[in-house]
C-alpha cells in the first residue's frame, strides 16, 4: 500500500507530468503528445507505484494524470491519490458509471474527465493549466 502524503512537500517542477494507467495505448498516446508539447513525462502502469515515486522526492511534478478506466483496483487508487491531492494537482480520467462519479467527488481532485476523452483537447488543458 502506497503512504499517505506528507504534509510539507518540497517545489514542483511544473514541466514534468506523471501519468499513470493501466491502458498502455492511451498511456502511450497522451505521452508522445505531451513529449512533443515540450513536458517531461514519466509512466506507470499503476496509480501505486506513481505515488511510490514520490516519496522521497526532491522536486514534485507539475501534475499528476490518473487514468482509471483499467484499473483494477479504482477505489484504492481514488483513496490514494486523495490523500496526495492537496499537495499536487490531480487529474482523473475515468469510464462514466455511477460508483466512480459518486467517489470521485469531493475528493480534492483538481479536473475529473469521463471518457470518451479527445486526447488534442486534454494536451491543450494541461498547457493551459502549466501555463506554457
């Protein structure tokens, strides 16, 4: 089980995302785009070891990007990205049913995106909200 946040975290670094999804094809698609918008990217396949990542870290990404829509687990992987959500801006992207809506929200989530997702238009948000 991943630790909670800590509750002082060091500086972000707002060019570098962490993605993180079980959906290898999407993961890799919004990756070579956000590549190709100049952003640092680093991958994994589970919301876990994304935030295991953390821990420790000098410098904390711009954001993080959670696809959910695979996950084995999405109501661990919700509980845990909550916990790191006032620390780092959390983006979730997750298949449009009842149960995910209703635990998603209130959360502290900064933008929660129900698929179908259109990729062009989420690289734009995240530009936008990184400032570039």
């Amino acid at each position: 089980m991943a630790r909670r946040a800590p509750a002082h975290l060091p500086a972000k670094d707002m060019t570098q995302i962490l993605l993180a999804g079980k959906d290898w094809t999407a993961r890799a698609l919004l990756r070579a785009q956000l590549i190709e918008e100049g952003l640092e990217v680093e991958v994994y396949e589970t919301v876990r070891t994304a935030l295991e990542s953390l821990q420790g870290s000098e410098l904390l990404p711009g954001m993080l990007i959670a696809d959910l829509t695979a996950s084995d687990a999405p109501a661990a992987e919700i509980d845990e990205l909550a916990s790191w959500a006032p620390q780092i801006p959390i983006w979730i992207i997750a298949g449009r049913n009842l149960i995910a809506e209703k635990r998603l929200k209130g959360r502290g989530f900064e933008m929660i995106l129900f698929r179908p997702v259109d990729m062009g238009e989420l690289v734009e948000q995240i530009k936008r909200r990184l400032e570039m």
